[in-house]
C-alpha cells in the first residue's frame, strides 16, 4: 500500500501522478497545488481515466505519505537563463510548504528548481533527515547524456554528477574509450543547453522528467536497492558538506541507502570542485 502526495500539480506534477497511477507505482494519491481550479481539474482529469485510484485533496495527509515530490513553483523558460535564476522566485514556494513537511516520515523527492539548493533547504527547514531527501534531475540529465554519446557513436554508461544545471559533470573516464578535452567541453556545453529547445517549442519539458521522476517513485516504492544518479545531502563526500549534490547513491524504501564516491580524472575533479562551491554558496544563501 503505497501513499504517494505531489505538491504542485502543473505540467510535471500532474504528468508524474497520471504515470504514476496508470503503472501502479501508488494506490493512493495526495494532490495539493495553491491553484484551486487546476487541482480540481487534475483530480477530475485523472477520474476520467477510470484508474482504480483513490484521490485525496487534503494536505493534511501529505506527512502520512509514503513519498512525496516537491514540483511547485515556478518552472524555467526561455527568459530564465540558468536554474539558478529561480531560486528568489521557487524558495518562497519551498517556505510555504515547510510546515505541511513537519512530522513527514516518507521520501521526499524534489524537483523544483533550482533543486539541489530547494532539497538541501526542505531537510534543514523541515527537520527531515538527509536521507529522506532525494533531489531529481540526475537521471534526466544522464539521458541526455546518453544521446549525446550515441550520436558520436561513444559507447558506455552514461553518469552525471554536480548540479542539475550549468555545474554538471558528465563522467568521461567511466566510457569505454578516451574522450579528449575538445568533445568533452562540446558535449558539456550542449548539455548547457539541452533542454532549452523543447521549453522554447513547448513552454517546459515534461515527458522526459515526469519518465524518470516515475522510475524513481518505482525504485522507492518497491525498495528495488538501484543505484541511481540524483541529489543527496553531503558530508564529507567528494570533499563537500552543507549542500545538496548530485551523486551516484543506492536508493531504497528508506531513501538514500549510501553515497558511492567514485575515483575522478582532473577534468571531471576539476568539475566536480567548481560544481560543489557554487552549490554550497548557493545553500549558504538560505538562512538555515
């Protein structure tokens, strides 16, 4: 029996729960959005369906959840240059939230951008514990990855690391060949960008995150142990405490079961240290 609450029911959040419901990843679902109309409507939208769901409004139920994902707020578009940029817009989304987050027991998952700072405040804010707290974006960003190698015919697995944003660290030396610096910084500077032709052409990318954000939800609910690229609260790990970052990290029912730290080439060290202090001043803003 699993309780799944979203907070925030736009375009991810409401394409998260209707994934959600239709693979069976939840027998319960929590919807809570400040925009009356769009939650009803959602909630309707979701009936018509005819899925065996029970559907609950009240935010009341949110800290008896098994999971939650945190996806309000105000989502990138073609006039927010980085992630970053949201986070004066998206924290105050973040602080109206907090209380409904007391007493919470479950995972919570966050979205909202700039998700690696928004985690690390929902854990110290909300007195959870760091390994209820997963950021998203990793797996994302690993996909787009992935196409990026298949199109220069590299093979290997894709891993990214750092922030979800301009501070990402794709993993060159995890590949099967040697990728020099020149296709390195070409790669990383398309991954820069790889989401803003779709939020151009559409408004917001939604079926990629809301792919991942159910897999996720499924890793979770079904204690499958996967490892996984997403955001964890650091301590010492890749030499960082104090923030939230992107890492790879055995996931389970409880959360985050471990943080592997992998051996990094200077490229990626170089990476990974640049990501960490910009992540790590960012939380330092958040008066918590």
């Amino acid at each position: 029996m699993t309780r799944l609450a979203i907070l925030g029911v736009g375009r991810i959040g409401g394409e998260t729960a209707f994934l959600s419901a239709v693979r069976g990843l939840a027998d319960e679902l929590v919807l809570f959005d400040t925009d009356k109309p769009l939650l009803d409507a959602q909630v309707l939208d979701l009936a018509h369906t005819g899925i065996d769901i029970t559907i609950e409004t009240d935010w009341r139920l949110v800290k008896d959840a098994d999971i939650c994902v945190f996806s309000a707020g105000i989502a990138r578009h073609p006039g927010i240059r980085t992630r970053a940029d949201l986070l004066s817009a998206n924290l105050p989304v973040a602080k109206i939230c907090t209380p409904i987050l007391h007493g919470f027991s479950g995972v919570l998952i966050t979205v909202t951008n700039p998700m690696d700072a928004i985690n690390y405040y929902f854990c110290r804010s909300s007195g959870l514990d760091p390994w209820q707290c997963i950021g998203f974006g990793g797996e994302l960003d690993r996909a787009r990855f992935g196409l990026a190698l298949q199109e220069r015919r590299i093979g290997g697995a894709p891993w990214i690391i750092g922030e979800h944003g301009e501070h990402q660290v794709p993993l060159f030396s995890r590949l099967k060949g040697k990728v020099n610096e020149p296709i390195r910084e070409e790669i990383l500077a398309g991954l820069r960008t790889a989401s803003m032709e779709v939020i151009r052409g559409k408004g917001g990318t939604v079926f990629g995150p809301a792919r991942y954000l159910a897999e996720l939800i499924r890793i979770v609910s079904q204690d499958r142990k996967e490892l996984n690229s997403c955001s964890c609260i650091l301590d010492g790990e890749y030499g960082f405490s104090r923030c939230s970052l992107g890492v790879p990290a055995l996931i389970g029912k409880e959360g985050v079961l471990s943080i592997e730290e992998w051996n990094l080439d200077p490229w990626e060290e170089a990476h990974m240290e640049a990501a960490g202090n910009f992540v790590t001043s960012l939380c330092s803003t958040l008066g918590v």
